[in-house]
C-alpha cells in the first residue's frame, strides 16, 4: 500500500542501476519502506494511489517488481512512460479511482480484460479501467518482445 | 472547413500518415528519429534485438548519445561504456556521440532536431525536443527495442493544455523558475498524457536553450510531450545548427480556434525566484517562503541546468564574490561544446574564480550515477529537474531545486538566498 506520486528513483533507485536486477530490486520501494522488499512474495499486489511511477523512462522500476514476484499494480492513476513500459513487459497495471479501498492484506483478483478487480476480503468489486484490446493481446504475448517476434514470424510466413 | 488543430494533434496526423487526427484515437507513427543513450540504450536493446533476429530498421535515423556514465568512475560503467561503442560500431551507427555531453543538449546542438519531426527518445526528458516544434517522446528501452526493430510506435493522440505567460520575466528570473512555479501551482500529473503547449510574448522573448528548460520539464507536470510552436527564432537556431528543416515550418502552430483541454494563463512579470523543497518539484513555492536552509552543496549541472545560459546566469551571480567557505560548488557542463563556449566568452573563468569547481559534461549527480552524489542529511541546491528521494544519493539527503540564478546566490550566501538582491548590488 503506497500513496501518490511514487516515483521511479524509489522504485530502482540511481545507486543500484548499474549492477544486476536481483541486486536492484532488494533496494526497490526501501525509501518509502524499507520491509518491502524482504517481505514481497510471489502474487502480492502493489496498490497505490495516484501517478505511480512518475519520473525516469527506467524500465527497471517495472523488472524490479517483477523480480520480486509483484503480480500487478493497482493505482488510481499511472505516469505515462511506466504504464507503456509495465505493458511492454507484461505486468498488469490497472487503473482504479477505488485503489484508495484496498486494505493492507486484503486477497484480490484482478480480471484485466473486463475491468474488474474482485476484493475477497472485503467481499466487493472494485471499477477498474479495462485493458485496451491491443494492451490485452500484447500481454496475451508475454509482452512486446515475444508479440513482436510473433508478428514477424507471421509477416515471415 | 476542415476541423482546427492543435500543434500536437497535427504533428501526430503527419507521422500517422493521415489527414487528421482527434485526441483518444490510437495511431500507427512512423518514427523520424531515434535517440538512445548508455543506460537505457544499448545495453537493454541490443540483446533484444537479437532475440528478434533483426536489425537497425534505419541506423541513419539513430543517434546514440553516452552521457548517464561518463566519465566511468568503475569497472561496471566502464563495460556498459564500452558495450555502447561496441554497438554502434557494429550497428553502423554514425550519429554516436562519445562523452560530447547530455543527449538533450547534443541532440538540437548537432542538428538533429527540426520541427514537424517524430522523434522517439529513450529518455524521459526527451520532451525537451518539443521546444524545436518536433513530436519527440520518452519511451522505456523494450519499446524503444521494437522501434529499432520497425521504425515505428503506437501513441495515443494526447489532448493540449495550453500555458500561456504574458509580460516579462524580472532581472533574475528564468524558465527554471516559471517550471517550478507551474509545478507547485499545478501538480506533478496535470498533463499525464497529455500534451501542453506554451505560448505567450514571456516565453517568445525566451533563446531557445531556455525554451528547452519548458520543454524538458514539461516532464515533471507529467506531459507526453511539451511544444513550443517554432518560430523566427527556432529557425534561425534549427538553420544554424545544421539541421534540415522545410519551408513549411510555419504551418506548425494551432490552429485558431483549436480545442484546448485547458489553458491557464500566468503573468511573467509577477514571478518571484521559486525553489522547490525536497522531495518534489511539487513543492516549490518563493525563495523567502524557505527561510535560510544551510546548504552543504550546490550543483549546476544536467539537460535542464547547465547549458551555455545556465552557466552564464550563475557567473553573473559569481563574477567578483566568493562561494561561501563550507560550501562546494560544483558545475558540469551539459555538452562539450557548452564547455567549450563558456570557456571561449569568459564564462568559466568566473565560475571557478569564485571558487566552483569543475566536473565533467554528462549526467553526472543528477540522477546519482556520476560525480558529485551526496551524504547522509546533506542538504543540495541544485540547478537539476529532479529531487526525489534518494535520486541524488543517499535517501536521507535533502535536495532544494532552483534556476543557476538562485543556486549560485545560494553558494555563495551559505544558505538558500534570493538572487535578486546580489544582482542589484552587482555593479554594471
Ligand atoms: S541530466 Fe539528469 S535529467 Fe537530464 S538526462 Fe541526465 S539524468 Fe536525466
């Protein structure tokens, strides 16, 4: 659980950007909270509030999640660069004005493509924006690199 | 009649191939220019690019820039300095500038930058080339990846927030402060997708290497891309630089009578030096709101603070006085060629008289991968677009960002000062 405008400097910070992702993302969020990283597990969600990501085009603020296992983000609102880039690379980030309804601990299940995200805990739904189509299908993929591949295979054949 | 435009929906309908376009739709763009650098370039595309199996869909339409690592302080940058060369040798890659200073900065100063351009940076601050009146946006390096592989992106047309400053800025004052004010004044995600134009007799009295301060941090409000519509002088600059540019460059404007998502209007001439408190741009409010915080540093340096102009509004400041004892200066130039300008006018004989101290062209302190990174609760007053926590090196460390006007008054008071004061007593 985070608030507004966390920025990509706390997510990969500068210090750390030259050596090896494992290494990045021990330090990914420490400036915000420092158990972050230790306590991550495979499947958790990050639920923030508005503009998560701003900042830098790094896209290891989004391989930092990954590494951790961070499943998906839900925020109220995404910095432009960080959206693209968590699609590119297959994270699922969804845009909800109810992220701020999300209780630390609460088990969530996100369906993307029809913008919804199930609160189990709190037995309600939350609105989300679905996925645009070619997001979905990029995804889908495993991202852009493997959409691409599959493309040019395509335009190959 | 066909519908008005906006400059950014225009630019969009020409790199589409389309007559026109509205804010919402989802275009196919064919890509002018690419630009890449040492940390986000090579080193994350090239093993994507072999992954693909493919090439450079047009290596004369890259330019690769080193600046985040320059000069390597380590063996790890100096393998990701060398992997960059590696790559453009083998990429054939002719635009490749080796520690000739910020990407920003080389990329207009070498004459790669015209207006009506669509131009991909693998950078955030790639809205710095909207100053020229070219679409250019940040993008991560899988997707730069896929434009290297195709020549093209998807982009979503952005709707415009059009800033208009009338008036005149004081004696003083620069585009860093009227960024900063705009930051705190309208928060760090107004344009998130969007974006934002700035207009008005302020800004058109402004050199270009001011404009790009506007451009570059149009960044920091969270715009896609931040324009100034090019005119007499962009052209002259574009022309002299090198570039290659139309005759047409005037149908770069809005249209009249375009729809604006917003528009807001400032007066120049009301503007007082602004500073911005750790850890945000957001918090930026008067120099006198801070009261006198005790610096441990300053810096001038980056894309957006250390240009030829930048270094000759801090040496207005320092010509004939002295950096407070305790306190280091420090300046890195943005380009070489900065470099070379400042020292050919005068400019850096004044800065290191006063006492600064001279770091090499590149990124450096900015993002804290270079020279000059900060302690445990030192507190910098830096001429950079960026404090967040932690991003200029230890997390405790407190960064205040002014204009090179107010962080060289500041280096030489001791503590955040108002520049204006030591201006009017600087004898003429
Ligand atoms: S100087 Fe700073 S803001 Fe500019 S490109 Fe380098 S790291 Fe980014």
């Amino acid at each position: 659980m985070f608030g507004d405008n966390v920025d990509t400097d706390v997510l990969a910070p500068g210090l750390y950007m030259k050596g090896p992702i494992a290494e990045l993302a021990r330090h990914c969020l420490e400036a915000l909270d420092p158990r972050f990283a230790r306590e991550a597990r495979p499947g958790d969600m990050v639920v923030a509030g508005s503009n998560f990501g701003m900042g830098s085009s790094r896209e290891q603020a989004v391989m930092a999640l990954k590494a951790l296992g961070i499943a998906a983000v839900v925020a109220k609102s995404f910095a432009r660069i960080f959206y693209r880039n968590a699609m590119n690379l297959a994270l699922p980030v969804l845009v909800s004005a109810e992220a701020g309804a999300v209780a630390a601990g609460d088990r969530l299940v996100v369906r993307a493509g029809e913008g919804v995200i199930e609160n189990l805990t709190q037995r309600r739904r939350l609105a989300c924006e679905p996925i645009p189509p070619h997001l979905l299908a990029m995804i889908a993929d495993g991202g852009l690199l493997p959409h691409l591949a599959k493309k040019l295979r395509a335009a190959g054949a | 009649m066909p519908t008005p435009q906006t400059l950014a929906e225009k630019l969009c309908a020409k790199a589409a191939g389309r007559a026109s376009v509205r804010p919402g739709d989802i275009v196919t763009a064919k890509v002018d220019l690419a630009m890449i650098h040492d940390s986000a370039g090579p080193r994350r595309v090239e093993p994507m690019l072999k992954q693909l199996g493919v090439g450079i869909w047009d290596p004369t339409r890259v330019v690769l820039v080193t600046d985040h690592y320059t000069p390597a302080v380590d063996a790890e940058s100096a393998a990701i300095l060398d992997l960059t060369r590696k790559f453009a040798k083998a990429r054939g890659i002719e635009a490749f500038y080796d520690m000739q200073g910020i990407c920003h900065v080389v990329l207009p100063e070498r004459g790669h930058l015209a207006p009506g351009m669509f131009v991909a940076g693998g950078d955030s601050h790639s809205t710095t080339g909207g100053a020229f009146g070219a679409f250019m946006i940040g993008i991560g390096a899988t997707e730069m990846a896929g434009v290297l592989a195709t020549g093209e992106i998807w982009v979503r047309v952005p709707a415009t927030i059009h800033i208009e400053w009338s008036g005149r800025l004081g004696r003083g004052l620069s585009a860093k402060d009227i960024m900063l004010f705009l930051c705190g004044r309208l928060g760090m995600d107004v344009a998130n997708y969007k974006a934002v134009e700035f207009d008005g007799a302020a800004l058109r009295a402004l050199p270009m290497s001011e404009r790009m301060v506007l451009a570059n941090m149009a960044a920091e409000l969270g715009a896609k891309v931040g324009l100034v519509p090019p005119d007499r002088v962009t052209v002259d600059y574009v022309r002299a630089a090198g570039a290659r540019m139309g005759a047409d460059w005037e149908r770069w404007r809005s249209d009249p009578g375009a729809a604006f998502e917003a528009e807001h209007r400032f007066d120049a001439s009301a503007l007082a030096p602004q500073v911005a408190a750790p850890h945000s741009p957001e918090n930026a409010a008067e120099v006198a709101a801070h009261g006198k915080v005790a610096i441990d540093q300053a810096y001038i340096g980056a894309c957006t603070g250390a240009k030829l102009s930048d270094l000759r509004m801090a040496a207005e400041i320092l010509r004939g006085r002295k950096v407070a004892k305790g306190v280091r200066l420090l300046v890195a130039p943005a380009s070489a060629r900065t470099t070379q300008e400042a020292a050919a006018d005068g400019t850096l004989a004044a800065l290191t008289d006063a006492g600064a101290i001279l770091l090499p062209s590149g990124c450096g302190a900015c993002a804290g991968y270079g020279a000059g990174v900060l302690a445990e609760n030192e507190v910098c007053i830096s001429a950079t677009a960026r404090n967040f926590k932690g991003r200029m090196g230890h997390a405790t460390a407190r960064v205040y960002l002014a204009s090179p006007y107010t962080v060289a008054a500041s280096a030489v008071a001791g503590h955040i000062a108002d520049p204006r004061a030591m201006l009017a007593e600087t004898v003429r």
